[in-house]
C-alpha cells in the first residue's frame, strides 16, 4: 500500500481491519455450555521473554480481552479463575499460545512454570475451552499431510477437491527407496522440522550435501518425507537492483468456529527475498507482503 497508494485507492480492496471482531466472535462460539452469560477470553501467553510476544500484547488490545500469564490463572473445583484486582474472576475460553507440554505441569512436562495446574482436568470436564484444542499440533507433522486424501474419504466420504502433493514416507521401505534414488530431484524435509531449516532442495543442492542427506535418511528414514519440487508463483519484488521476480506462497487465515468458518478476505504471502530460492521463511531470510482481495 505504500509503494502503490493510488493503485490502492483506485479498487474496492476487501477489508481485514476486522479479523480481530472475526476471531472474539468465534472464540466466544467455542465457550462451553456451562459458561455463565457472556464468556470471558483470554489470550495466554509465555511472557515477555517470549520472541511472539509482541503479537501477543497486539492481539489481546485488538480483540479487547485480557493477556495472561499461567501465574495469573488458577483452578478450583474444576473451573479456571484468573486473579483480577476485584477478586477471582471465571475464564471460559483461552485462546493459547503455550506449547501443548508447558500447558499444565500436572499433566504434561513437570518442570513448567509457563502453564496451569489442573488446567488439563478443567478441560477435560468440559468447564473451559481451549483455542487450538490440546493435539493439534500433529497437523504440523508432514507426514499426516500424506494421510489427508484417506482421512476424508474415512470420515466425511468424500474425495478431496483439492489434489494433495505427491508425497513420499521414508518410513516406508518402498518409499525410502525411490527417494535415495532420485534425491537429485526432490525436496525432503524433517517430519518435525519447521522454519525452512532441515530440509533438502535436490536441485539446488551440491554432491556433498546430498551424499550427507543419503546418509541422514538411512540412519533414520522415519524422521523424513520427500516431495517433487514444485515450481513455485513468482511475483515481482522490490529488491536491491530494482523489480524482480521473487517465489511466493500464501498462508490464509481461516477461522474454525462452533457452527461456521470464516475466511478472512486476505492472507499472508511470504515472499523468498534470495534469487532463486524456494524457502520463503523468515528465518531462512524471506519476507512479507500485503495480500488484496478485490471486493466485489
């Protein structure tokens, strides 16, 4: 918007300025039954120290809710209360931004000091909602993105409308062999691995680096997939030696409420700053850009 202000304001841009609305709305859907009147939410965050912690702060002032702490919450008889200058007050939905092992030192990794104890047990009884679900982060896994064509067909019956990308499980002997054989050509990446890091760009990559990744795979074939190199959109780029053609994808928001989804008209596309590259992470150098929707 600031490198084309006019081409801006010469279209109906959808607009996103509302995606804080969105997301309260549906917390708020997700609160429990037994919530009394209107629920409470609460955004839980690390602290401080936290390198998120910014958005953190950002998103609890947008969405007009509290920023807490686990210190700041407790349980009692199966209900979590947060400690307010009036007294305990009753929280019904924490959206949370704690990994699921630092969540409740009861339950999970007893060394915490970023969770609540008993939080799990409230959650079980079905006293307080938990935004995203305990687990959900198996959906990080690349290797349940293999799986997804069978889910649906297991559960809703239905052929997936979106094709997924062919994927190879090194786990798989078959798999782990035809991978070795065409290590040249594929993108193989850590089943766990996140940030750009770990991972193999076959044609990109030297004889050295692939004979170390041969042997990455044979030590431990179940810690990878592999996946054809696909040819990424292009879009032009302000870059040092002016506009250029840069490799991009687009992470959409996509609310998942109690009755409905919301699909806020926009996105995230990151953008690989490097000539060339595939990886458009942050971490691995990449960038951001705006991401319009023409509103119809």
């Amino acid at each position: 918007m600031r490198l084309f202000p006019e081409l801006f304001n010469r279209h109906r841009i959808a607009p996103v300025a509302h995606y804080p609305d969105l997301l309260l709305e549906t917390l708020r859907s997700l609160a429990p039954d037994s919530a009394p009147g209107e629920p409470t939410v609460v955004l839980l965050t690390p602290g401080v120290y936290n390198s998120a912690y910014y958005e953190h702060s950002f998103l609890a002032d947008k969405l007009g809710i509290e920023l807490v702490e686990g210190r700041d919450l407790f349980v009692k008889a199966g209900i979590v209360y947060m400690r307010t200058t009036q007294g305990p007050k009753r929280v019904d939905v924490i959206y949370r931004r704690v990994d699921d092992d630092f969540l409740d030192p009861l339950t999970f990794r007893p060394d915490s000091a970023l969770g609540v104890a008993g939080l799990m047990s409230a959650y079980q009884a079905g006293n307080v909602t938990l935004s995203n679900a305990v687990g959900t982060g198996i959906a990080d896994d690349k290797a349940i993105y293999s799986y997804m064509p069978d889910i649906l067909k297991f559960y809703l019956g239905e052929e997936p409308i979106l094709k997924n990308v062919p994927t190879w499980r090194c786990r798989e002997p078959d798999h782990l062999a035809y991978v070795l054989d065409h290590l040249e050509e594929l993108v193989v990446k850590e089943v766990h691995g996140s940030g750009g890091y770990g991972m193999l760009i076959g044609p990109a990559a030297d004889k050295a680096q692939i004979a170390s990744f041969r042997t990455k795979l044979k030590l431990n074939p179940k810690g990878f997939i592999a996946q054809p190199t696909l040819a990424l959109s292009t879009c032009p780029t302000c870059v040092e030696e002016g506009v250029a053609p840069r490799h991009v994808d687009l992470r959409p928001f996509v609310l998942t409420g109690r009755d409905r989804v919301r699909i806020v008209p926009g996105g995230l596309t990151r953008v690989a700053l490097k000539k060339g590259s595939l990886v458009v992470n942050s971490s691995q150098g990449g960038g951001t850009k705006d991401t319009w929707v023409l509103d119809s």
